[in-house]
C-alpha cells in the first residue's frame, strides 16, 4: 500500500497497520505514489495507492505515462474530499475527480458502507484484468 495519509482515509490506517499481509509505504507527496507503485509492480508486487483526489490531480502526468500509456495494473483508493452523499460539495476537488477519471478513461467505483466495501475487489479485478488503473473513491461519510 503506497500511501499519503488524509482526513477522508484515516481511519483505515490503524487497520491496515494491525494487518501483517499490508507493507505500509508511506510517501512525502501525493505524486511520488504512481512511479513507486511502478516500481513496485516491475518488481512482482501488487501495489495499491491510497491518496486523496487533490492527488490524483498533482500524479496526473504519472498516472498518464506509467497507467495508461505502459498499461500498469494498479488500484487507487482515493479518498473523495469534499464529497458528501448528499450532492453537497464543499470543495472543488469534488467537483472535478469524476470528471477528470472520465477523461482519462479511468473507470472508477464508489464506496461509502462497510456493505460496499467488496467494490474494492471488483477493482483489483478489472484492473489485472485489463491493465489499466482503476480507482476506488471513498466517501468522506464512510468510515466518520
């Protein structure tokens, strides 16, 4: 797990800490997480990157070049800031990520509920399925 951590995900840091099959690779910013999670793809591992959407915005040119154009596997937890179920943005961030998977044709699956949580897999999946990033937004409301 390639990570930054953030409000949206926190909370799932102190599970993934208590488990011994997740090797934590902590990162000092956001656009540093697509060519480690390569690296560590090259390297016969099944990397996740777990950052905020703001990140996937700073990685874009990494996410271009190593996802898309060398068709790297790869699942990007990405914590939805500034979403709420509600339709309520409070940040523009939230206005932008969906769009901004969409054009890069990154498909993308929402998870706001423990029930939901199982889209995580779906992702992975479709991801070593296809060779292309696939992102997992986590809800601001899931997990508070």
């Amino acid at each position: 797990m390639v990570w930054l951590p953030d409000s949206e995900t926190n909370f799932m840091y102190h599970q993934l800490t208590a488990d011994p099959e997740v090797t934590l690779v902590p990162v000092c910013r956001e656009g540093e997480t697509m060519a480690i999670a390569a690296g560590l793809w090259v390297g016969g591992k099944k990397p996740v990157v777990l950052i905020q959407n703001t990140g996937i915005f700073e990685s874009g040119d990494s996410i271009r070049g190593l996802g898309l154009d060398v068709s790297q596997p790869l699942v990007m937890l990405v914590g939805y800031r500034g979403w709420d179920k509600h339709g309520i943005t409070t940040d523009s961030a939230a206005r932008f990520i969906e769009h901004i998977l969409h054009a890069w044709g990154i498909n993308y699956y929402l998870v706001e509920t423990d029930d939901q949580a199982s889209r995580i897999s779906l992702a992975a999946e479709e991801a070593y399925r296809t060779s292309r990033p696939v992102a997992v937004l986590i809800g601001t409301e899931y997990g508070a």
